[in-house]
C-alpha cells in the first residue's frame, strides 16, 4: 500500500496553492480576460489553447484535452505520482502533510534523500569556496575558465574526504543508511548538484581532478534520482529555451556550463546517456525543436545517433520533435570549442545545423 493523504489536508493545500503561480515556475503565461493563456506543454502547437482559470484554480487545454488542478499539472511536469506532487505544494503553502501509510516506505526515503542531498550541497560549495584542502578543485574550474558567477548559479562544490563528509552530515542528523540509499558516493571530487524543476537536488554528479577512475560519476540510481527522468540544468535553462523555441542538447556538465556562461542559455545535458523516452516527454513540455551539439570524433557520431534514436522515439509517445544536429571540428567539445574559438564560433557552427533522420523514417 501506498502513501494517503489526509483529505482535510488536501483540502487545505489546493486552498492555499495559487495556481496561476505554480504553473508560471514551469511555462509563460499571458493574461486573457480574467483568466491566462499559454502555448501547452503537454503538445505541440503554435496558437495558445492552454487556458488557467485562476477562481476555479484548474488548468484546461482544448487542443489536446489536459486538464486538472495544480497538482495534477505538477504531476504531469515532474513526471511524479501524487503524494510526491501535493507534498512539493504542501512545503511551498507551508502545510503538515499527513500521510497514512501501510508497507511502502518509498516516499519516506525519497524525502530524507532529498533533506541529505541538499545539506550535503551546501555543505560541497562552502567547501570549494574556503577550504584549503579545495585549492585543487578552485585551480582546476579556474583552468577550464569556469566564472565566479557560474560556480555560484550552478553550486558548484567539492567533496572532501569520506570521513569530513559522514561527519558533517551526522551532525546534521543523518546516518550511514541514509548515506547509503543516497548513493552519495565520491570524494575528492569537483561536484555538480542535480536539481529538478521544482529546484530540489535530487543527486549528483562529481569528476575526479587527481586522476582517479572513472573520471565522471553520478549518485547511485535511488528513489529520489534517476539519470533517464531528468536533464541538467534545465532547472536554470527553461525559460531561455521558452524564448528561443529551441534546446541545445549537450552530454556532459561543463560542456553545459562553458556555453551557459557565454550567453547560450537554452541548453541541457542528458548526462552522459542517450536521451531516454522520459528526458524526450520532459524536453517537448518547453519546445519541440532540439539540436543536438557533440564532438566529431567516433563516440561523438554514435552519442549523437544514439540521441537521434531516443528522440524518435520520444516523437511516437508525445507527438513530434523537430532534431537537428552540428557537429563539432575534430578534436573539439563545446566546452573547448569555445575556449579556443570564441562564442562566435559556437554561433556560426549553431547556423549549419543539419537535419537528419532514421531510415525509414521521413523528416517534417
């Protein structure tokens, strides 16, 4: 049995939740009357049929027939199940959410991930920012000519050793298990913390700057995180990729932050992976135009094909995806495209995009 809510509580919660606010965090909304308009997320279109009725607080769209109250919006954008989405609200109105549960401690676990994950965040950037010991990390996002600024927006940190770490969080309260059903997992590492649309850190990504194997790794797959439901940085991306209809699609975390940083904010990465059906559904609620960026050399061509596969895929469950792709001079990723040549280059490059496809399958 799963997590219930309290009806009362319930009650309280869609009372207390403006819905005309919540929806604005995800997608533009325009003022029509007494009610507000928006191109909707849930399809594809080009004239507003996404209609928020502010004194009924529910969601309607008549192009495609979605429809609901704040929490059943939440739902859909965060691909969540309904005690996830109401307790999201419940925090924000400032409500107690009671929950009865019988056998299912999900929930439960996913929230004290959640509570760790974002101490364990803080805790990394301070660390980066004052510690001795991170001198290492600041020379080395200081060499890949990573800003002050971009450190701070996307809280930047580094992990020290295990046992700073465990120590910190134990004081705060925590203990080895929850450790452990975190996958929180490296140290000695530059970390980059994940976070969803509703701005949890949900985990993590961390590189090893002394050469230890792997290079990359990310929190362990776990209630709170799974790499194929979530795309870095769109949390700080969504509203530019709104303005230009249209996302850059980038692998990895710097080869995200190096173009955000120089003015290429519609951009997100899919995490070292081809972009799954669930990253495809999350990428159409903002646009359907994506253009894939990577490096030209051997893993290059097939992380793109890859991608080019997935997001076909993606078209058949929330209708059509417009993907293009450019791919980079040899040698080069985004990140060091620019560094070498200027955003300049990373703008013309953009301009020759081209339009591919499976076999089989036609180009609209």
């Amino acid at each position: 049995m799963g997590y219930q809510i309290n009806r009362a509580v319930l009650d309280r919660i869609r009372e207390n939740t403006d819905i005309v606010e919540v929806i604005s965090n995800y997608i533009t909304l325009k003022k029509s009357g007494r009610n507000f308009k928006a191109l909707c997320p849930f399809h594809s279109e080009k004239t507003p049929s996404f209609t928020v009725t502010p004194e009924k607080g529910i969601f309607h769209c008549f192009g495609c027939g979605a429809g609901g109250d704040a929490i059943s919006f939440v739902m859909k954008m965060e691909n969540a199940g309904f005690p996830e989405a109401a307790a999201l609200l419940a925090k924000k109105a400032g409500i107690n959410l009671e929950l009865r549960s019988g056998d299912d401690r999900g929930n439960e676990v996913r929230t004290k991930i959640l509570q760790l994950n974002y101490k364990a965040a803080v805790f990394f950037h301070e660390y980066l920012l004052r510690e001795k010991e991170a001198e290492p990390a600041r020379v080395y996002l200081k060499k890949r000519n990573i800003s002050p600024e971009m450190i701070k927006k996307f809280q930047l940190g580094f992990a020290p050793a295990s046992f700073q770490t465990e120590k910190f969080l134990r004081n705060e309260g925590f203990n080895r298990a929850d450790l452990e059903n975190a996958g929180l997992r490296f140290y000695q590492r530059v970390t980059f913390p994940i976070f969803n649309l509703s701005g949890e850190c949900v985990g993590f990504g961390a590189r090893s700057i002394n050469g230890s194997d792997p290079k990359y790794l990310n929190s362990a797959e776990n209630p709170a995180f799974s790499k194929g439901n979530i795309l870095y940085g769109l949390n700080l991306s969504r509203q530019a990729i709104r303005e230009k209809g249209e996302v850059i699609l980038v692998e990895g975390y710097l080869d995200l932050i190096k173009p955000f940083q120089n003015g290429f904010e519609n951009i997100v990465a899919s995490l070292g992976t081809a972009v799954t059906p669930n990253q495809a559904k999350l990428i159409h609620h903002f646009t359907n135009r994506v253009v894939l960026l990577f490096d030209s050399d051997v893993a290059g061509k097939a992380a793109a094909l890859r991608n080019m596969e997935a997001l076909n895929i993606g078209t058949i469950l929330m209708n059509d995806l417009d993907v293009e792709i450019v791919l980079l001079p040899e040698g080069l990723d985004p990140d060091s495209l620019i560094d070498k040549h200027g955003r300049e280059t990373m703008e013309s490059l953009l301009q020759k995009r081209q339009r591919l496809r499976l076999p089989g399958k036609p180009y609209r």
